[in-house]
C-alpha cells in the first residue's frame, strides 16, 4: 500500500501508576501502593495509531488536540512516530489514569471532558482522509466521528479504500461504505439493543444475531465481534459466521481491542479477505497481550522515545522469569535466528536448559536476521519460528528481539546465564557486557559438527531439481 494508512478518531492520554501493595491502608480498608512509577502513553486512537505503525507503515492520525499540557504531551508523543493532523478540541484534554498493584488495577481516575465540535478542520485534515489507502476509526465517544465535515470526507472516499470501524456505545453510527465494524461483546449488546435489536445472553449464539442485526442494519459488509480470549466472530452475510480463535494469553488485556482493529486493516490495506484480516487481528492481539500490552508500550516509550513499538512476542517469558526467581531459581537465555530448526539447535537448546531452571530462547526478529543474513533469509517468518521453538519440551519460552544484538532485551530479561554455541569461542560478544553486569555468566556449548541452517540451505539448493516422465 503506497498511500498512507489514516486512523481517524480521539486520543486520550493514559497513565498508569504502577507500584506494589502489600499492606491496607491503616485508616480505611484501602491498599497501599508503594515503590510507584509513572508510565505515560496515548490512548484510544493514539495507542491504535502507535500500533498500526510499529511494523514501520506510514500512518497519518487525524484528531482532535487540547492546547493543554496533556494535549502537548500527547502531541509530542505520537509526532515521534506519525504525522498528525488535528483540529481543535474543546475542553480538557481527556485523560485516564489507573493505580495498579503488579498486575491488578486497584483505581481508575478520569478526568478531561473535552470535546470535538463542528467547525472548520483545516487542509491537512481534508488532505489526510482524501489520501487515506486505508482508513482505521477508532471512536472513543469524544466527537471527532460526529463531526461533520470528518463524517463527509469519510463517506466520499473511493469503494477502494478499505474502512474499519472500531465504534463506542457513546460515539456515532459509521458512514456508509464501512466494509468492517469491530466492537466488543459488550459494545454489539449495547448497539444492538439502541438499534432496536431485542437480543438477550452472550455467547457465540447472541453475538452472532447481534452482528448480523448490526451488520444489516447499518449496510456494513462485515461486523467482527471480539470475545476476549476466545477470539473474534465475524458475521459477513454467510449462513455461518465465521470464528477466529485465540492463542492463550495471560496478562493486562487494555488496549487489545486497538490492537485488533488496527490488525484487521493492517491486513485489508494489504489485500487480505475479512476472514484473513480477523484472523490476523486476533493473532496480533494475542501478541500484544503476551508482551505485555500497553504497559510495554509505555516502557518502550519512557526508555527511548522513539521505540520501536513493537511488541516482543512471548510476555509468557517474563512470567517465567518471574516464577522461577521467586523460587530461587536459575533463568537460563540463548538467542540465535533459529530460521529452520535442526539438530544442532536441538543439541544445544537440551544442553542449555540443563544448566538452569528455565530456558527463554531471544529470537532475531525477520528485520534483523536479513540485516545479518542477507535478504534471502529468513526462510521462515518470526512467528513461525517462535511456534516451532516453544513446541520444544525444553523451551519455557521464546521472546523475538528487533535489534542487531539481544542486549537491549537481555537488559530486560537479566538472565542468570546467557549460552552461546563455541563457534562463538575468541569472539566478542556484544551482549556480554550486559549479562555480566547484572551477575550473569556467558557460557558457550559444544556443537554438533557440520549442522548449521547456512549449510543445509546450500546442500537444498545445489541437489538437481527432478523433472517428472509422463507414463
């Protein structure tokens, strides 16, 4: 897609108070949040935007901005990563804030009721959705999708465009033309229900009636109902919807309906069938809550700021980590690109978890094994390679890394040892540095002679190819 991609909707600012709670408030039956930090990051459009450019697409993001010190915050977070074109926004710049004690919310403060009302929007915002490849509308309630002339350039863009709705119970209907509506389990009740539909339970079977209500009744070709960690159900006119299912995913979910909806036109921009574009949002929803979901985004934010926003795959890993230090374990780590898994790799990973309690396995991202490999490689794509390592019996878990060395992430992970194959012997190791000063040690294990993914590629590709006789 050469045209950019153009999220449409309102931001809000999230912050998250995050600290540990051991103890009640001596003066009233509250918990105590103690050793706090403070992790900042654009909400609502703005964490969708963010995500839809991680895998480095160009992304517009057309809002509505405060002129407040949270407003010029969130503005100089997202021009980081995308251009943003913005109209005014009346009133306080919306802003949630949560306390959270490790994993579980303890408090959700809400303030800001600004609001996006009719008037001019200027060039850039006309510019912004008239060149749109793809559109996301990620409606928060907070006006920008009923404004009038954000309502008309939407309705006038080609049949081509593919448009995703991500709607909210208090926001508007999408314009016609929309190909994919996408609201939760709770959105489509309540959608339904304002739109007259008399539909009652939840379940496959009441979501299903609720999408394809919603789905004749507003003229859009696909509706895709999220079910948490059960995956998506998409109802497109079919006799039986179709059912997306969820890898499993432990962790803060907040965001991952964003996640999903920039997923889903992520992959229509890219040609895919709705079938194909659901599917590819669910696993990248799965993805973003394994690595820790928006809270990593936030990290990633307050380390650098300009991150690369894309979530390492396998949050399971730092549950790992956590589990086994807590029982005074040893976390070993290896890393490599692992592009098609052999013997060798087989001998070394079963080496490599006998020396501890767990084994995380870093894996080059496909970014990063072409700057090292070339541009053939990698035969097989990160995800894939990250499936076939945690099939693996010694595999805890696998975490895929975008940089030329896993350092930055070993900074993360702080393994008690990191293993490396001896053809690594009289090398400098880039990451060593990093290990040894968290106490790590660098280990590096025999091999097994004459396997390596370099060399089965070229024994595949010198054999003759086979031409087949007629008989």
């Amino acid at each position: 897609m050469s045209a950019p991609l153009v999220v449409v909707g309102d931001v809000l600012l999230d912050v998250d108070i995050v600290g540990t709670s051991s103890r009640l408030c001596p003066d009233a039956p509250v918990p105590v949040v103690e050793q706090a930090e403070e992790h900042a990051r654009p909400g609502g459009a703005g964490l969708a935007a963010l995500l839809a450019a991680a895998g480095g697409r160009e992304v517009v993001l057309v809002t509505a901005l405060a002129d407040d010190e949270p407003g010029r915050r969130l503005r100089a977070m997202l021009e980081r990563h995308m251009e943003v074109a913005a109209f005014h926004l009346h009133g306080g710049t919306p802003c949630k804030l949560r306390i959270r004690s490790g994993d579980q919310s303890v408090a959700r403060l809400d303030a800001g009721e600004g609001r996006a009302l009719d008037g001019p929007v200027g060039p850039r915002v006309t510019d912004a959705i008239a060149g749109a490849g793809a559109v996301l509308v990620s409606d928060y309630g907070r006006g920008v999708t009923r404004h009038r002339a954000v309502r008309s350039l939407l309705a006038a863009l080609p049949r081509g465009v593919p448009v995703v709705w991500d709607p909210h119970p208090r926001g508007e209907a999408p314009v016609p033309g929309t190909r994919l509506l996408t609201p939760n389990e709770e959105e489509a009740a309540r959608l339904a229900a304002a739109d007259g539909a008399d539909i009652t339970g939840f379940g496959l079977s009441a979501a299903g009636r609720r999408g394809r209500h919603l789905g004749r009744s507003w003229g859009i070709e696909g509706v895709a109902i999220t079910l948490g960690s059960e995956g998506a159900l998409l109802c497109d006119g079919s006799e039986a919807p179709f059912l997306a299912p969820a890898d499993p995913a432990r962790g803060d979910a907040c965001g991952a309906g964003d996640r999903f909806a920039a997923g889903t036109v992520e992959a229509l921009a890219d040609g895919a069938s709705l079938t194909g574009a659901v599917t590819a949002g669910v696993r990248r929803a799965s993805d973003y809550v394994r690595a820790g979901a928006a809270a990593a985004v936030a990290a990633q934010l307050a380390e650098s700021g300009t991150a690369r926003l894309v979530p390492e795959r396998g949050e399971d890993a730092w549950d790992v980590v956590e589990r086994t230090r807590r029982a005074g374990g040893t976390v070993v780590a290896t890393g490599g690109c692992f592009d098609l898994l052999h013997a060798g790799h087989v001998h070394m990973l079963q080496q490599a978890r006998r020396l501890g309690d767990c084994l995380i396995v870093c894996v080059n991202s496909d970014a990063s094994v072409r700057r090292r490999k070339g541009p053939t490689r990698p035969v097989t794509p990160a995800a894939d390679r990250v499936r076939v390592l945690e099939a693996l019996s010694d595999v805890d878990a696998a975490v895929v890394f975008d940089d030329d060395t896993p350092a930055p992430l070993l900074e993360r992970l702080r393994p008690d040892v990191w293993v490396k194959g001896a053809d690594y012997a009289g090398t400098i190791l880039p990451e060593a540095e990093t290990v040894r000063a968290h106490n790590g040690e660098v280990v590096l294990l025999p091999l097994l002679e004459g396997r390596s993914t370099t060399r089965l590629l070229s024994t595949t590709n010198a054999r003759p190819t086979s031409k087949g006789n007629a008989s």
